[in-house]
C-alpha cells in the first residue's frame, strides 16, 4: 500500500503536477481597489473572493495602495447556428473582460490585458427552463474562470 501511494506521488512529481498555491501578487497589492463599472456582478463577486483568499484587503479608494481597473466586463448573448426551419438551435455566451493593475500613485503594475471566453449552448423550444438554467450555469462558470485567469495573470505578468 505504501509502495503504491510512493510511487503514485513520484509519477505525479515527475509529470510537473503541483497542487495550487496562493497566487504570489505584487507587493504593492496587499491593499487594492476595485474599478468596475458594475461592482455587484458574478464576476466581480468571484474576483473579489479570489483576492481575499489569497491574503489581499479590498478597501476604498482612499486606503488603497493599488487599483485594479476593469474597464470591459460583458457578457454577450448571440446566435451560434440556426436550424432547417429558420429556428435558432445554438447560442453563443461571450465573456469579456480587460484590466490592468496599479499602484495608487499610477505607477503600472500588470498592463492592459484582455480575457475571452466562449460556450455555445444548444437550444430546445420544448425545454425552456432546461436551457434558461443551463445559461445561468454558463454565465457563472465563465464569471468564475475569466476571475481566475485574472488572479493569474496579476500573479505572473507583473511589470
């Protein structure tokens, strides 16, 4: 049994695999605020919890010693396909989002960057509820991996 777990943890050693750790932000954002334009949305929500999480205070303006500007975060509805009798069958879910990082003086941190993500959800006339439940659950899971994308990217693009 002990041979057996030794050797599953060497072959997960070797292959590069490492559980996540705390993102290792810029010093300077210990204290950050927040510019959205729409401060209650998913994404805003799960971005702000990914910060917390990994030991950053989300605070006013005033007492931040960086900002992290979100100038885009849309999401957009638009038909994917269209089936035989002129009927929609597909639509697509595009998230975008565009931020950058700075100090509060304005020095840049982690410039300018764009995030897209795209789902395409299959829709069923018959089924309406199925499909308005299936969009809630995309928007959300696109919220929750653009918000991660950005944790990263703040943790690794650094200026």
């Amino acid at each position: 049994m002990r041979t057996g777990l030794l050797l599953c943890a060497l072959l997960l050693s070797a292959c590069g695999f490492q559980l996540q750790t705390n993102a290792q932000l810029p010093p300077q954002a210990d204290r950050v605020h927040i510019e959205i334009a729409d401060p209650y949305s998913e994404f805003t929500r799960r971005l702000t919890t990914l910060l917390e999480q990994n030991g950053v205070q989300i605070v006013p303006a005033a007492e931040a010693h960086a900002v992290l500007k979100v100038p885009v975060n849309t999401v957009i509805k638009d038909i994917a396909s269209i089936g035989d009798s002129a009927r929609v069958r597909e639509f697509r879910l595009t998230h975008r989002v565009r931020f950058s990082l700075s100090t509060a003086q304005g020095e840049l941190l982690v410039p300018e960057q764009n995030l897209r993500l795209s789902r395409v959800i299959s829709f069923d006339e018959n089924d309406i509820l199925a499909v308005t439940r299936e969009e809630e659950y995309l928007r959300s899971e696109l919220a929750d991996t653009l918000a991660r994308q950005v944790l990263r990217r703040l943790s690794t693009e650094s200026v």
